[in-house]
C-alpha cells in the first residue's frame, strides 16, 4: 500500500485554483465534447470536457447538462464512462444514509466551484473501480467516502485537491490492495479527519 502523501499550495497550471472557481470550468453536456475551453487557473484552454452535471434541484429523466442536471449521483454514474468528469453544481446534497454508488475506473468528480458543494449522509458514499480524481468537494459525516471494489486486489491512483471530509465515523478513505493515494490542497483548505483516521491503508 502506497500512504496518502499530504501536501500544501495549488498544483500547476489549470488543474488547481484558490480563488474558489473550480479548476478547469466545467461546460459541455452528457458526452458533450468541447476542445478549447476556457482558461484554468494557469490561464491554458482546457482539454476536451466530459461533463455530466448535477444539482440539488435536478431531476434524474434530464439529460445531465449544465442546463438540465440529475438529481442523483447514482443516475450520473450509471451513465459516466472513462473520461467522464462528473460536476456537482454548487449547493448542498443532504443524502441521508446511503449504499455506495460505484464509480468507473477513469471517471472523475468535481465541485463547479471549489468548496461550494457539500455532501452529507451517513454509510459509505464511493465504491472505485480503478484511479479516479476528487476536486473541490466537501464531504460530511460518511462512514467512509472512498472505498474501492476489488478490496485487496485494488489497484490505481486516487487524486484529491481542495477537498474536505469532516467527521468521517469509520475513516474518510480505505485504500487497499496496491492503491495509490495524492492529497494536495490550498493553504487555506481543510484536508479532513475520520473516526479511526484520514485514511486506512
């Protein structure tokens, strides 16, 4: 098991920003493709965006864009692909206990903008299938928010930026098997604590 290394200040280019906007801005629908977006925090156009969108008052028979977003995870993930990114539009998600909802290998997750969507509940949150990346997210009170399917036989690369997990009550992450971990976050981000630590290796 690789331990999760923890790190402070943004990360280069346009995949980290501290002025609260999220990194690259998400824009395209459901399997929209877009090439040339708009600048990231290094001020280079964005690679071609995947987004599948979510919001607190959508509903999950919409198409996941920006305009018309889902309402669940669970119905964003069914439809993701490797490549996907999956965008929570900003608002609170108050989830209540919940099975985890399984991600594909290569899917990611992100906040529209950074801190200002914020997941609550109770049970574990994600099930990986293989490396995804976490950004801008505030996750509250899950048992665990990251788990991964393969257990000891997991294998790939997690990715969290600028995102808090507050009061996880068994750990905020479990990283089996051959998982690799990076946390990097601004200065002023709360990385996060769990009831028998950040992180079970």
């Amino acid at each position: 098991n690789s331990a999760a290394q923890a790190g402070n200040g943004a990360t280069d280019g346009g995949t980290s920003a501290t002025d609260g906007g999220a990194a690259t801005q998400p824009h395209g629908g459901a399997g929209a493709e877009t090439s040339g977006g708009e600048a990231g925090a290094g001020g280079a156009p964005s690679a071609e965006f995947h987004g599948l969108y979510i919001g607190p008052t959508g509903v999950d028979t919409a198409d996941g864009t920006l305009a018309t977003p889902f309402a669940t995870l669970a119905r964003a993930a069914s439809m993701a692909q490797s490549g996907d990114t999956i965008v929570f539009l900003d608002g609170t998600y108050t989830l209540g206990a919940v099975a985890a909802t399984s991600i594909p290998d290569g899917v990611d997750l992100m906040a529209q903008h950074t801190g200002a969507a914020t997941l609550t509940g109770s049970g574990d949150l994600l099930k990986l299938a293989g490396s995804t990346r976490i950004q801008g997210l505030e996750f509250k009170s899950f048992g665990h928010v990251v788990t991964f399917a393969d257990g000891a036989d997991a294998t790939g690369r997690l990715t969290i930026e600028d995102t808090s997990f507050v009061n996880c009550s068994v750990a905020c992450m479990d990283l089996p098997g051959a998982v690799e971990a990076t946390v990097t976050s601004a200065t002023d981000a709360v990385v996060g604590n769990g009831g028998n630590g950040f992180a079970l290796l």
